[in-house]
C-alpha cells in the first residue's frame, strides 16, 4: 500500500512539503477557537478534523471506528486498536486526500470544510500517558557520556546485553513551545562536601525520539520480539530536559530522580509505523567482538528491517539572536541508526519480565548521538562536560542553557524513490 512517491493532495500546501505531504498522515489532538480538543490530521499547512468527518458521514467500518478513536481528545482508545485499524484509517486518508481520487469532484467540496490552518490550531499531548520510560540506546551517546566519567571503560558490562532504561516521569510531559521553567534543586560544587540549594546551572537538552506505545499485553504476559512492532502506534521527537548538576550528585546508585523530571517535551505529531514503512533499514551490524542479542530479544526480521533511517537535527536560538534577526543554528546532525537496540527490542525487553505496556505509554530511546563532533545529541557532550565553550554565530558562547535560550529539534525521513516525510518540530524556551 505504498503511496506513488509523486502522489499529490488536493490540499496544495501539502505538495512538495516537507513534513506533511499526502504520504505522511500523521495524527494529534488539536483545538481551535470555538472547537474543543479534538483529533486530527496533519496535512501540509492545514488539519484534518477527524470528529467534523464523522459527523460529516465520512468513514467506512474498520476506517469508521478507527476515525471515532482518534476522534476523541486523547488518542489512548485509537492505539489501543493496533495497527489494522490503523491501517483501514490510512487507507481512507490517503483515498481522501488524493487529487486524483475518482470520487474527488463528490468528496472535495465537503472535505474541504473539514480543514482547519494549523497556524490557527492549538496542539495537545495526544495521549493521556500512563507510564514514560526512558531508555539509552544511543550507544555513541552512552560512549561519550561514559568516557567523561570512566575514560578507560566507558561502557558498563551490562550495555551489550540490556537495553538500558529508567522510569520517567509521565506528569510533566508537555507539547512542543511549552516554555521549560530552569529547576532548583540541589547540586554539590567541586571538591564540596556539602550540596547548595538553588536553581540549575547546567540545564542540557537530550535528543531523542519519542515512541508510543500500542495495544500493549497483560500483566504477566511478555510480548514477544516476533510480534513487538504490532505494539508499536507512532513516534515523535522527543526532549529529555536535563539538569546536569542535580543529576551528578542525585544519580547515585538509584538513577536519574529530579534532573529529569521536571520537564520533557514532545513534538505533537504521531507519525505511524505505515509512514516510516520506506525508510526502514536494516539494524547496523555490531562491531566485531559484541555479544549477540539473548534470544528472546533476537529475531531476524527485526534485524533485518527493524530500524529507522530518520535524520534528526538539533537547534538552537539565542533571544540576542532572535533580536538580531538571527536564523537557529544547527547544533547537531544525527541519525537514528545510532541506535545500538531497535525499537521492537525496547518493547519486548519492557515487558520480558510480565511488566504491563498500555496504550497511550511513552518511550524515549536515550540520546541519539553519533560519534563525531557536529552529531552529539546534548551540550554534555558538545562541551564536553562543560570544560569547552561552543561560539555561536552571534558571537556568545555556551556550555550549557541560559535563560531565554530556545532548543528546537526537527527530523526527516528521505530515500530515493520515495516522498520524504518530517516530524514538525519539538520546541521550547528555557525560562
Ligand atoms: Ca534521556
């Protein structure tokens, strides 16, 4: 059900986009001046009103219930459903949306009622979000961060065999522009023995992607590597917002507690499986002298079309810049090949043990950097622990995030032959 890559929408704004094109598809939950929080449709500049559609008459069976799950002002019921009515939906979409749809003369005229600007449109968080668990797979990411601690034996011995993760925290995941509030907490200076008190002076970013969970498993009950990408609904960009200077002193031996979970961000976007299908790619080779995935997390098709081809981008503007006139800078160009466990691996290590995945739950992959300098995921890494300032083209300098400093993160999808697709942004602006 690949769509021709020269497809075009009868929505112009969304031909030759470069988020949202015809191929894309992806849902949220919007509101608008007199609309309550409702699902939706990116579809270049505009948004397609799940809830008016139905009522409009639009949707048939399977494609029908999918649309009244998605409808709703959380997409919890919608990814509970997996991916066959995920598909059916789709499938309606595309025949829709399409400019040379043979009912086009009938549909067009009422579908175009439909669509709202998404300049005017307010963005939610699509899901209500039961349980964030974030993991660290970013193996150049775990190197980086390693070496700054343990220069002779970055890795710890468990990194190969588990695909490492922590329980976030679900409460304050917020949608992109949300403005990020500096924390306070405690950090202890060095060669201190006793911490001070006070706001945050090494706040970071982390880039990652964000994965929501599907229909998920009982308690009790694994999901097997085999049938994992089924439980997987959609994915974002992701920021894991990071106080450096709590974390230091609070890691120890628990993990990340409050220099995490004060803030995470998201793009508002779910792009499905369906519309990443082109550009999955086969999972990179380990290097010579790695162990071998355990079996149950060891499966041929994963390994063979179980990862993304997703360039992933980072930015960063300055409120000096913005007064300039300034563009964002790139900080960061990286790829989600630096994945060292696929996706369908997180899932099933989750749930290996009985642990219950619900619709509407959240991943985070860990920080997805790559090995050179220009693709490091977080200023940790860029600064290298904050020894080294970066310049930025307005002439300051950083270690890590002042006030009014703004991060935004962007991601696309390209393969020859195909129409590329992106993620709209993840913003925010540290207050
Ligand atoms: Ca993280």
């Amino acid at each position: 059900m690949t769509t021709p890559s020269n497809a075009l929408s009868w929505v112009t704004s969304a031909n030759g986009h470069s988020d949202f094109p015809l191929h894309n598809l992806p849902l949220g939950v919007f509101s608008c001046d007199g609309l309550s929080k409702r699902g939706g449709v990116a579809i270049g500049e505009m948004i397609f009103d799940l809830r008016a559609a139905l009522d409009a008459g639009f949707f048939n069976g399977a494609a029908r219930d999918a649309a009244e799950a998605a409808s709703r002002d959380q997409l919890n019921d919608f990814f509970a459903l997996g991916a066959p009515a995920r598909r059916a939906l789709r499938s309606e979409l595309l025949h829709l949306l399409d400019r040379s749809s043979p009912q086009l003369s009938r549909l067009q005229p009422l579908a175009e009622t439909l669509l709202h600007p998404m300049a005017e449109c307010q963005m939610h968080v699509p899901a209500r979000i039961g349980d964030y668990t974030d993991f660290y797979v970013g193996i150049h990411h775990a190197m980086n961060v390693g070496k700054l601690f343990r220069p002779d034996n970055p890795l710890l011995p468990n990194y190969k065999y588990v695909p490492i993760g922590y329980h976030g925290r679900a409460s304050t995941i917020c949608i992109s522009d949300t403005p990020v509030k500096r924390p306070n907490g405690q950090t202890l200076a060095p060669g201190a023995v006793v911490p001070e008190f006070g706001p945050s002076k090494r706040l970071d970013y982390e880039l990652e992607m964000g994965v929501w969970i599907g229909p998920g498993n009982t308690m009790g009950e694994a999901i097997s590597i085999v049938d994992a990408a089924e439980h997987i609904a959609g994915f974002c960009l992701l920021n894991d917002w990071s106080a450096r200077d709590l974390q230091a002193w609070e890691y120890q031996p628990l993990g990340p507690f409050l220099s995490k979970s004060f803030a995470t961000s998201i793009s508002a976007w779910v792009v499905t499986a369906e519309a990443l299908e082109p550009f999955r790619t086969a999972q990179p080779a380990r290097p010579e002298g790695d162990p071998q995935p355990l079996p149950y997390l060891l499966d041929a098709a994963d390994q063979q079309g179980g990862a993304l081809d997703i360039e992933l981008e980072v930015l960063l503007i300055t409120e000096q810049m913005k007064e300039q006139g300034m563009a964002p800078q790139r900080l960061a160009l990286s790829n989600t090949q630096n994945m060292y466990w696929t996706v369908a691996q997180m899932v099933s290590h989750h749930s290996v043990n009985g642990c219950k995945l619900q619709p509407g739950d959240l991943f985070g992959t860990g920080t997805l950097s790559g090995p050179q300098a220009g693709q490091f995921g977080s200023l940790l890494e860029i600064s290298e622990g904050g020894k080294t300032a970066l310049t930025l083209a307005s002439g300051e300098s950083r270690r890590f995030l002042e006030t009014g400093d703004e991060v935004i993160f962007r991601a696309r999808c390209r393969r020859e032959g195909y129409a590329s697709i992106g993620f709209g942004e993840c913003r925010g602006v540290v207050l």
